[in-house]
C-alpha cells in the first residue's frame, strides 16, 4: 500500500482505476485490525485496484477535507471522484463486497 500525504494525494487519486484509500493512525486499533485485511485484499485484486494509506494524524487537512470524523475511513476514489466509502474494520468479506461495488459503479 503507497503511503499518501498532501503533496501527492491529489495526483494518485485522480487515476482511471479504482483507489481504495485508508484514513488511519497508528494508535487506533481497528485501524490495525483493518490494515492486514486491505493487504490480503490488494494482492487478490493484483493491481486492477490500487491501495493506499493516509495517516490522519501526520495529513489533517486532508482528513478534515475528506470530513473523516471517525478511523477507520475507506473512500474509493475513480477519476478524483468518490464513488464508495465504508467505516470500520470490516471483515474481509465485506471489504470486497464494498470494493465490488465500486468496481461496478465506475465500469457502467
């Protein structure tokens, strides 16, 4: 996973593929919970996803931008544009679903 900050967060988001990145901090446990889950989960999708990490606590402008009030926050950027979002350490199982449903959205 590419670690984001404001110097290059915009340009990685505005991709012509999906990018599912993770608002975290290192003292939040769900967060950790969450982080071997998003790895699992790149290496399947083999790099028709991109994944990528925003720690809240060294980039809170981009956290107060994006108005992530809660950690984790998942938001799924196409073309600079959220087209899904999910908060919680969700189980594996729901984490594809929701990257799924992104997929979806960006290829009709």
């Amino acid at each position: 996973m590419k670690n984001l900050n404001e110097e290059n967060f915009y340009d990685e988001i505005k991709k012509k593929k999906l990018v599912v990145v993770d608002f975290w901090a290192e003292w939040c446990m769900p967060c950790r919970m969450l982080t071997p889950i998003l790895e699992k989960v790149e290496k399947e999708y083999d790099g028709k996803v991109e994944f990528a990490k925003v720690n809240t606590d060294e980039n809170p402008a981009l956290a107060s931008r994006f108005g992530i009030f809660s950690i984790p926050t998942v938001l799924m950027f196409y073309d600079g544009e959220i087209v899904n979002a999910f908060v919680g350490a969700l189980p594996e199982g729901a984490v594809k679903h929701e990257i799924e449903k992104a997929l979806k959205k960006v290829s009709a």
